[in-house]
C-alpha cells in the first residue's frame, strides 16, 4: 500500500535528522583527526620564562631547606629543577676528604669549545660551602643517575662530577670546570643567595654556557609555576 504524502513527511524528517548528525559527527571526529595532527606537526606552545624566576628551595613537604639538611660530600644525588620544569640542577655542599666545609671562591671557567670564559659564583652558605650547577651533561645531554658527584673520598674520579655516558668530568670545586672530555663545555652554574637571617637558599639566575640543548635558557620548557623548587635526594 503506497502511503500518502502527509503519511511519508515524519519518515523524511527523520531520515533528515539522521543525516545531518551522521554528518556533524564526521565533521566533529576530522576535525579532532586534524587537530591531533597538527598539534604533532607544531607542539602546542609552553609557558617559558621572560627572566630568572627567584625561587627559594625548598623540601618535599614545601618547607624552605636549611644548611643541616645539606649533608657535606653527599654520595646521594640531591637535585632541584631550574629554571624550567624538568631540568635538574646539583646541588652540593662540598667538604674535603675529611668532610670539613670547604670554602669554594668564584673562579674564572674557560669554555674549551670557544676559548673564552665567564666567572662562576662560588659558593654559599654560613661556610661558602655550598654550590650549584645543571646536572645536564653538557656533551650530549645525559642527566642523573649516569651524571654524579663523587665525593672526595670515593676511589674513582674523587671529588668530581663524572657522566658515565661517554665519560666526561667536571670540577665542581672551581666553578664546574671541564676537567676531562669529551665535553668541551663547563656545566652552566646557578647563583644561589643564602639568607642568613632564616638559614634559607635561593636560586636567583645561571651563568655560563646555555643549558644543553637549548638555544636560550629561558625557552624550550615550561616555567615553574610555584615560589619554590623541590630538592629531591635520590
Ligand atoms: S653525555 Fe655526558 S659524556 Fe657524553
């Protein structure tokens, strides 16, 4: 039986609807296809830093550290990232073979690979013992573990930051100088300040050679978005 018009207009209309949602449902998934695709092609942007954010440092549990949770000559690797999320920094405080504070003064760092130099900061704290520097292996990016302190009394590469990578070594007691190859590069070093009156450090800025891998050490990351930065001993 064939139906009347008026019979056959709610089947069109149905038919219509579902037509136009199949379509918008297509529509909808290319466009979350493309939208994958281009946010592969082009990363979305990050949140960089315009200058050196100041950040105090501080524990796990959010309080600032004090001079006696630094331990003088740590085996244990103690880091905090800086200046951007995910890139770690050493953080020393550096003894003799004895594990006697040692003062460590601002010193002139040649840079192998362009022959000139910069002065690092020394170190800080109620004994000027006490330093920072990117644990990025400046030959070819390697971080902790492969890259570590080894104290003074350790029986290889004492008193040295050795990266096991390719076997690179910096002394951290004259401003993370190049020591041994294949880096050509010194380990860019932090200026902390120490505020006496609290017993409470600081990163303030780096000074050096770029961090690895980047072409400028305020871009390719993203900012840490808190007062502090997280020293973790692992
Ligand atoms: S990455 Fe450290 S020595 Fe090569």
């Amino acid at each position: 039986m064939r139906l009347k018009s008026t019979e056959r207009a709610p089947d069109e209309q149905k038919r219509n609807f579902l037509k136009i949602m199949g379509t918008l449902i297509i529509g909808v998934g290319m466009v979350g296809t493309l939208r994958s695709v281009v946010q592969y092609i082009i990363p979305p942007s990050t949140q960089a830093e315009t200058s050196f954010p100041v950040l105090t440092l501080v524990l796990a549990n959010g309080n600032p550290i004090h001079t006696s949770d630094l331990i003088v000559n740590n085996s244990a690797t103690v880091t905090f990232d800086y200046p951007l999320q995910g890139e770690p920094n050493f953080l020393l405080r550096l003894g003799d073979s004895g594990n006697t504070d040692v003062k460590i003064p601002p010193s002139k760092v040649s840079i192998p690979s362009t022959g000139g130099s910069y002065q690092s900061p020394g170190g800080v704290g109620p004994y000027g013992s006490v330093v920072a520097a990117s644990a990025i292996c400046e030959h070819l990016g390697c971080v902790p573990p492969e890259i570590k302190f080894f104290p003074p009394s350790s029986s290889t590469t004492p008193g040295k930051i050795h990266c096991s990578c390719h076997g690179s070594t910096y002394d951290p007691y004259s401003g993370f100088s190049v020591v041994t190859g294949p880096t050509r590069i010194p380990l860019p070093s932090l200026v902390l300040s120490y505020d006496s009156t609290q017993d409470t450090y600081a990163a303030t800025m780096m000074v050096g050679p770029t961090l690895y891998g980047h072409t400028s050490d305020l871009s390719g990351g993203n900012a840490i978005t808190t007062k502090g930065t997280v020293v973790s001993t692992t």
